[in-house]
C-alpha cells in the first residue's frame, strides 16, 4: 500500500476529513474521521506532511499532531479557498488543503504555545468585559435621560455621577427606576472589578516575559499592548522583517494595481484587529505629546501630522512602532530612544 506524505485535514467540531496524497500528488487516502478518532488514526501514520486551516481548535490539533511526529503547517483560510475545486464540501475542502500545503511560496501561520493561548484568552476576555461595561454605561446614561437627569460621557464621570443621583431625592427618578438604577451601578462596580482583576493579570504576565519589557520600552507601548503583540507573534521568527509583521497586522497600504499603474488606498485592515487597534491608540498618545518635543522622532510625527492629518500620522507611528517591535523581538535587541 502507497503511503500518504502529504495529509490535508479538514476539521470542524464533530467530523473530520481526510485527504492524503503521494510524493506525486497522487490521491491514495480518503476518509472521514470522528473527532475521538482523530488522534488515534494519527499515531498510527509514519511521519508526514499535515496541512490544516488556522480556524478553530487548530492550534490545538497542531500540538496533538506535532507530538506524533508530523510536521503540521496551518494556513489562513483565504489562501486555502483558491484550490478548492468545483463545489464546497469537506472531501473537497482537505483536498484542497493538501494542495495547498505543498505549495513553496505558502504563507503560513505559526503554532501558538499553551502560554501563548492562555495570554491571548485572558486579553479577549478583558476586551469582552470592556465592551460590556461601555455597553452598560450608554444604558445608564440612556434610561436616566428618560428622567431628565444627563449624566456625562467619560466612564468615571458615570461611575461618580451615579451614586449622586441616587441619593438625590428631589430629582424625578421614581422608586422603580431608583431601584432598577442601583441594580445598574452593582452590575457596573462587578464590571471594573472583573476588569481590574484582568489587568493585574496582564500585569504579572508582563513582568514574568522579558519580551514584553523589551517592548514596552517604545513609546506608545505599555503592559497591555506588549502582551497582547506577543501572545500574537511569540518571538517574531514566523517573520523574515518588520514590514511582514505590518502587513501581517493590516498596517499598510490596500493596493489595486494594474497595467503597471500603482494605486495604493487605506489600509489593508488585514489579519486580528485586536493588536492592531491597540498600537494604533497606543500610537496616539504619542502623536498628542510630540508638538512639546524637538527630538528626531517627534519631529518627523510633527511633520506627518502638518502634512496627512492627526489620524494618518497615527497610523504611520503605529506602522513604525510594529516594525521597531518585531526587531526587538525577533534579535533581541534593546530599544534606543531617538536623540
């Protein structure tokens, strides 16, 4: 019996399909798998290329895997998607990512450690309790509205505003609405502590990396973003230079060339928008500071900010900010201040 060198693996939540093919390209395994079966079918393959798309539960497929002696690569599914032949199935689906995985110009997607997952699970669950709490906030301010009391925007100012209004008597907030408000500030005071409680967190995870403390060093980097970049990229090798990483982070210009005519548009907004939005108001506080300031670096933000505008310049601080990092990161380098 031919054995496969190359294995495309389609998984999902329950079934899984199998596609394997010979040195030369020759289709000689097909078959669907239960998800307690997977691990099991393969130990018992000798070692082989395993293709598989970075979705969900990919990366843990890809330890499972790896420890059985295969080399597993996992890929974005939209480079996966141009080798699917006639219609969508999951028996088409693994042939196309065993396809895919053979070819040598394929981008793909490293492996995410335990710890990494773990960072990356702690940031998205803080960045859901935020959403939460800005959530709740417009709904306090929104049903108080309704009783003539206007609260401000700016979450402190709600978060002091509230007990105010509740003691106030003479306001027009009913005995309903007094008790449904209270209720409100609970689940808001439940919110900030859930959210700091993340933050400590993040903190301690940050002080245990010395990747994170090397990056922190940039301006407009703190604890929250140098944790968050590096549960991304880990050490930065799946990058051959800074521009991959942009481009990776969606930091650079969308382009719809042709004819040898060059048009470049905004950004590309490619890849996890969380890190990315993350530099972008990192970059921020940066742009706001550099008008006080006659270094290199603040003058050539000043200059960007005259000539593109405040939110153009923010974007070309975070660009340069993502390259600065993955420099740091991936050679291990210290950060030096512009003079």
């Amino acid at each position: 019996m031919v054995q496969a060198t190359t294995i495309g693996l389609d998984i999902a939540k329950q079934v899984f399909q199998v596609h394997g093919a010979d040195r030369a390209g020759k289709a000689v395994l097909r078959r669907k798998l239960k998800r307690s079966e997977a691990a099991r079918f393969f130990s018992e393959q000798p070692p082989c290329l395993v293709g598989i798309e970075a979705s969900g539960s990919a990366h843990y497929w890809s330890r499972v895997i790896s420890g059985f002696g295969h080399t597993v690569r996992l890929m974005a599914p939209q480079f996966v998607k141009p080798y699917v032949k006639s219609q969508k199935n999951d028996a088409n689906d693994a042939e196309a990512i065993a396809e895919a995985v053979t070819r040598p110009n394929m981008r793909y997607v490293p492996q995410k450690t335990v710890e990494q997952q773990d960072l990356q699970c702690l940031h998205r669950v803080r960045s859901r309790l935020v959403a939460c709490r800005t959530q709740l906030i417009n709904q306090i301010r929104g049903l108080l509205a309704e009783y003539g009391i206007v609260l401000p925007q700016h979450t402190a100012q709600v978060r002091r505003g509230l007990p105010s209004v509740l003691e106030d008597a003479e306001n027009q907030l009913t005995g309903a609405g007094r008790e449904l408000s209270q209720s409100l500030y609970e689940e808001l005071t439940e919110l900030d502590e859930k959210i700091s409680a993340a933050d400590e967190r993040i903190q301690i995870a940050f002080q245990n990396t010395p990747n994170c403390q090397r990056i922190a060093a940039v301006e407009g980097v703190g604890p929250l973003i140098a944790t968050a970049v590096v549960a991304a990229i880990s050490n930065g090798h799946a990058f051959e230079k800074g521009r991959q990483f942009c481009a990776w982070l969606g930091l650079v210009p969308r382009q719809h060339s042709s004819g040898g005519k060059s048009r470049l548009l905004g950004i590309s907004k490619r890849g996890d928008p969380y890190p990315r939005t993350l530099l972008i108001h990192g970059a921020r506080s940066v742009v706001y500071r550099a008008k006080a300031r006659t270094d290199k670096r603040s003058l050539w933000i000043a200059d960007k900010q005259q000539r593109l505008g405040a939110t153009k310049a923010c974007v070309a601080v975070a660009n340069k900010n993502a390259r600065v990092i993955w420099t740091l990161i991936a050679r291990e380098q210290e950060y030096r201040r512009a003079a």
